[in-house]
C-alpha cells in the first residue's frame, strides 16, 4: 500500500481572542502651541506679525544698520538737503536711498531713528497704564462699594474728555520732551485698562475660587494679583495690544502738531510735519516715506490685535 503523504500542519486559530493594545496616551498640547495655532489659521495675522516683528528688529538694530546719525549735527549737512531718492551726497561718500529732508538728514537713517523712538514711547506708556489702571480696575473689584463708585466715577470723567484733547491741555502746560510726551499718554490710557479688568474681575470675583481664598483669610494683594488677575490677562491683553497702536499714533498726531517731541529726536509724525511744507511741490517723499512707515506699523499692531481678540475669545473666533 501507497504510504501516505504527510498533511503540512495547520495551527488552529487561537481561541482567545488578542486583547486590544491600549490606546497611546497624547500630551497635553502646551497652551502657548495652541494659541499659535489658531492664531496662525489667518495668512494675514501671520504676515502682519512678521512685519510687526521686522520692524521692531530694525528699530533695535537702528544704529547699526542706519547709514547716517540722524542726531549727529557734525555729518549732517545743509547743502544736502531735500535731495530726491538714490541721490548722493555732496561729497559723494553717501547714498540717500530715500533721499533727505529739509535738513539734509538721510531719510532712511531719520526713520529707523524715528521707529525706534515711536515704538519705545507707545510699549513704555502702555507698560506704564496697564500697571496703574490694572491695579485701580482690581481695587475696585474687590472691595466694591464707595472704593469701587470713587474709581469707576474718576474712569468715567477721564473717558467723557476726548484722548487727544486731554494729551494736547497736558502737553501745552509741561512742554516738549520724550519724558513728558509719556506721561501725557499715560494720563490719557490707564482709564482703558481699569475699566477693562474691573469688568472682567467682577465676573472672577463671582465665582467659587475666590470665595474659597477669601474664606480662607487670603490678603486681598495675593487674591487680586494671584487669583484674579490671572483669569484677566485675555481682556487685558487685547486692550494692551490696541492701545499700543493707539499710543503710537497719538504720539505722532501731537509731534506732527509741533507740542510732542523736541526736533532734535524726530519721531516719525514729527518727519511727517517736516515734509508737510513741500507737499504739494515735487518734493513729496519727505512726508510720504515715514507716512508709509506709520501706517505699516499702526496697521500691523492693529492686525495683530484683532487677531488675539477672536483667538481668546471662543465667541467670536470664525
């Protein structure tokens, strides 16, 4: 008999099913990465950041990359004065790649300058506000009553008066200068602030947390500033951002009306108030290189501001 070929050997299925492999715990997706992506879902955010960001960089690195001290009276001369663009100096060692102003200033080395200036003035006195009105907002809150009706009531008759009017009384009593240029726009900016983080510290001061720290004896410093304020920083955050924006402009608007800034430390509205004689001659690029420069900066603070207000508020995000 035939002797049978051998069957390859079949192993049967098992009859215990395989567990299922748990699944991998994700991380926590840090808060700063989730702000950035959602901050990021607009092209036009991220490129206004980037050019925010630009022009904060040259205004740091002015003295460096500027091909003229515009403060410098011993190499700034008159013979070179409203000179067109991609003109050369009288000697020829210079280069106006954006021509000079009526002092023969190079105009690109006037608005690096002139950058630099106006950014420092509108971060120093929104930093300046936002400690005071922040402070006066979260008195009011917590303790309320005739702390609260006394502030709010101040708040109230420093918002009825317009911000430009005010800036304008202030600096026509304490005169030029960069340091009474901020203390002008700090009078005329804590009253945002404190409005802003009362209203939100009113609706903290509701909830349970703070009710537990009071309960437990906290100081009041520690239950504001550690507790409370934390829970502001959106609101406070946005109004910072804008009123930047805001400082900066009004600081132009007064050097441009001749009360802001001294002439030898030219912002960029007082560069703009320079040209604004040859306006309508040829010479037109006096006033309308640093006007590009104040509108690329205004409107990219602006953008930016915007931006932060729809990503940390989850209402109004598209």
């Amino acid at each position: 008999m035939a002797q049978a070929q051998p069957r390859d050997r079949v192993d049967a299925p098992s009859r215990h099913p395989q567990l299922a492999a748990p699944a991998p715990v994700q991380a926590a997706e840090p808060p700063w990465i989730a702000l950035w992506r959602r901050f990021s879902a607009r092209r036009l955010s991220v490129a206004a950041l980037a050019v925010l960001c630009t022009l904060m960089l040259l205004a740091l690195i002015a003295p460096l990359i500027a091909p003229q001290d515009p403060y410098d009276l011993g190499v700034v001369s008159i013979l070179d004065a409203e000179q067109p663009p991609m003109s050369r100096s009288a000697d020829s060692s210079l280069l106006f790649v954006l021509g000079t102003d009526g002092a023969g200033r190079d105009l690109l080395s006037a608005i690096l300058y002139g950058l630099r200036i106006s950014i420092v003035v509108g971060l120093f006195s929104a930093a300046a506000a936002v400690v005071i009105g922040v402070s006066l907002g979260l008195t009011a809150a917590h303790f309320g009553g005739r702390v609260d009706a006394v502030i709010m009531r101040v708040v109230d008759l420093q918002l009825s008066f317009p911000t430009i009017l005010v800036a304008l009384m202030l600096l026509a009593s304490l005169g030029q200068g960069v340091d009474k240029t901020l203390l002008a726009l700090i009078i005329v900016q804590w009253a945002y602030y404190a409005r802003n983080v009362r209203a939100s510290a009113m609706v903290e001061r509701q909830k349970e947390y703070v009710e537990a720290a009071m309960g437990q004896g906290l100081p009041a410093l520690r239950i504001m500033f550690r507790h409370v304020l934390p829970n502001c920083m959106a609101p406070l955050l946005v109004t910072a951002t804008l009123q930047t924006a805001h400082a900066i402009t009004m600081e132009a608007t007064m050097s441009f009306l001749g009360i802001g800034l001294p002439q030898t430390q030219p912002s960029l509205g007082l560069l703009i108030a320079n040209g604004f004689e040859h306006a309508l001659s040829s010479q037109t690029w006096i006033s309308i290189y640093p006007g590009i420069a104040l509108v690329t900066l205004v409107a990219s603070i602006n953008l930016v501001g915007d931006r932060l207000r729809d990503v940390l508020n989850p209402k109004t995000e598209a």
